[in-house]
C-alpha cells in the first residue's frame, strides 16, 4: 500500500517570470506555467511573461533573437551550427475545471505529480521545452541551432492557430532539419499522426403525417443504406516506419426528425475518417466518397448533399531522417504511432520531419484530473537534453 502525503497548500498565482526561471527546473518551470491562466483567446499574460523571460536571456546570449505575432512567440539561436531542431508547443489551454492553480501531490496511483489545468496539455511539454532553450543555448554542448516556438489558439477553431499564422505569414521563422512537438506522448516519442476528414451527409426527403406515410418520402430510411456501408466498412492497420496507424470510418453525428407524428424530410449525419499518413488529404476524401456511394459533394446522388466539413492531412513519421533518428536513439527506441491529428502536420507540409514528444498520459487532457508526473518531466527533459548534445555521427 502506497503511504500519500497531503499535497501541499496551491501556490499564489502570478505572470512574473525571468530568464533565470526558465533553466532553474523544469519541474517548478510546469507549475509556474500552469498558475498563468491561458485558456484560448486570453494568452497575452503568458505571452507577455514568457516574452519578458526570453529577451531577459539576450543579455547573457547576445546570439538568441526573440520575434512575436500576435501571441505567438518564436526564439532562435544563432550559432551557425550545421543543423536546426525546431521545440513547438502551444500555451493556450480549455476552460479551467476547479483546477487553478496548481497542486504538487501523489497522483491515483500515488506518483509526485503536478496537478492543474494544463499540467498535461501542454505546458510540462513547455516548461522542457524552455528549459532546455534556456539552458543550451550558449552552452558548447549544443549540437544543433535551436528554434523555440510557442503558440497560442490551438485549442479551438484552426483559423486561430498561431502555429497556421506563421506557417501562412512568417515560413522563414520555421526553417529547420526537424521538429519536436511537446504535446503529451506518455514520455515516448509518438511519430507523425494520422488525417482527419469529416463530410456532411444529407438526406433529402418528403415530409408527412406518421399516420399518412405514403403521401412522404422518409429521409431516414434514404439514409439508412449509407450508415450501413460505414458500419460494414473494414479498416486498414498501416505500418510505416515500425510505426503502426489505424484507420477508422465512423458516424459521429446523427439527426433527423422535427416531431414524433412525422416523416422526417431531411437526415444529415457527420462520417469521419481518419486515416494514415500514407494517403494524401485528396486520396482519403475519394476513398471515402467511394465506400459512401451517394455521389461527390459537386454531383451528389438524387435526393442527397455532400459538404466536407474538415479535412486535414497526416504526417509520415520521418523517422529514417538522421536528426529523427537520432532523437530515437536518445529516448531508447520507444517510439509509437500517433492517435489523432496534431500540429506535426503543418511541418511535414514544409518538408520538416516532426514527431510528438512530450510529458504526460493524453488520456488526462481537458478533464479535471488533469495531472503530470513529475518523473516523466524529468524524463523527457534529460532525454531532450542528450539528443541536443549528442553531436551527429
């Protein structure tokens, strides 16, 4: 039986930082983090604090420049060193859920944990990361120029993305060999990530009294015949680079009806697919519409409608690319596929190999358990630490 302590009183929350905080701990780093409140469209406070630390860190690195657009913010080393590994994470974080500010304290199974919104998703991943800008960047150690990025609007709609804004206004600020993106990987490294497409299908029918069906035409039963051709749909499992995605064709979404008497007239429900990184965005979309069978959104079938409703494209893994490699090499080999769409993808569109890694079970993100141990901070800081002091081979 484990013997937990009481998790000690939440700290006072505050937006003051420095560049000594920064390459102090990234422990204490995640919890200060976490006491700046950043739920999406409010991350000037933390934007402001973390761009007052990083200038703060021009006085010691005159080599390091700090740029902002909006409230993201991007820092570079300058060094001249042959390659660059690029450190993205976002620092906007979902509604708070009675858990600011943050705790330190076992955790269910009776770990030393940090608790608190964000803990997880992501700003542990953000305190390594700053950490270890902080702490390498004159160092002589350092193999590979670093770039910083730290982003705001990640959590809601993608026109907000300040990851997308810099891709769209400032593509210079995101050159580099790879990236590493520190969104929560359970401390393994969790390669590329599968696309996601949603499409809108609609059925079209003829209302009617229930008590006088014939005189209607019920857009459910036009739509039943598709829902059963997702429901028989058999997936594939993709293995690439040792790297195993899954794919899945699902309705997530269903309605239809305006009474209990009546035939409904119109039925529309969301079929998602997420598929592997091997198939272009165009090449999911046509496979979908194909095992849908009711038309293309521009000649949809009589007495249906097509609207792509989302569609993003995943990213390979990019694990044969040497600086790729060489972050396997430091973590020990544990590598996965990933589960779901993250911001990889927008670097794999500018050719630059990414992968997730980062602190924290993703299975704790946006609940009010949200909980990061402080063994796997610890983890994944010495790990990034000897991938960007190990110097190519």
């Amino acid at each position: 039986m484990t013997n937990s302590v009481p998790a000690p009183p939440p700290t006072t929350m505050t937006t003051a930082l420095t560049a000594s905080d920064l390459s102090a701990c990234p422990v204490e780093l995640t919890r200060r983090l976490v006491d700046i409140p950043s739920r999406s469209h409010e991350e000037q406070a933390i934007a402001d604090a973390l761009q007052g630390a990083l200038e703060g860190l021009r006085d010691d690195h005159p080599h390091v420049t700090v740029d902002r657009h909006g409230n993201t913010l991007v820092a570079r080393t300058h060094r001249g060193l042959a390659t660059r590994v690029i450190l993205a994470g976002h620092i906007d974080t979902v509604p708070p859920a009675d858990n600011l500010p943050s705790t330190r304290g076992p955790d269910s199974e009776g770990k030393d944990s940090i608790h608190g919104l964000g803990s997880v998703d992501m700003k542990s991943g953000d305190a390594v990361y700053l950490h270890a800008f902080a702490s390498l960047a004159s160092s002589p150690d350092l193999a590979h120029d670093l770039t910083l990025v730290l982003y705001e609007g990640e959590e809601v709609a993608t026109r907000y993305n300040g990851l997308g804004h810099l891709v769209e206004t400032h593509p210079e600020w995101l050159e580099g060999d790879v990236a590493l993106l520190g969104e929560p990987s359970g401390a393994v490294i969790e390669a590329g990530c599968q696309g996601t497409l949603r499409i809108r299908v609609t059925a079209h029918g003829t209302r009617a009294h229930s008590a006088r069906a014939w005189l209607g035409d019920n857009a459910v039963h036009r739509l039943s015949p598709v829902i059963a051709r997702v429901s028989d749909y058999r997936p594939r499992d993709v293995d690439i680079d040792g790297c195993l995605y899954r794919e899945g064709l699902n309705v997530v979404h269903l309605e239809a009806g305006v009474a209990t008497n009546t035939i409904p007239d119109d039925a529309w429900m969301f079929v998602n697919f997420r598929f592997a990184p091997d198939r272009s965005g165009e090449e999911a979309l046509a496979h979908t519409l194909e095992v849908l069978g009711v038309g293309t959104p521009d000649v949809p079938s009589d007495g249906f409608s097509l609207e792509v409703d989302d569609l993003a494209p995943g990213a390979l893994p990019g694990l044969q690319h040497p600086a790729a490699s060489a972050l396997v090499d430091a973590t020990g080999g544990n590598v996965r596929a990933k589960y779901g769409w993250t911001d990889v993808s927008r670097f794999s569109s500018l050719g630059i190999p990414a992968v997730n890694f980062g602190p924290g079970d993703p299975g704790l993100c946006h609940t009010p358990q949200e909980n990061c141990p402080v063994e796997m901070i610890e983890t994944v800081s010495a790990q990034l630490t000897d991938y960007l002091t190990r110097k190519a081979r």
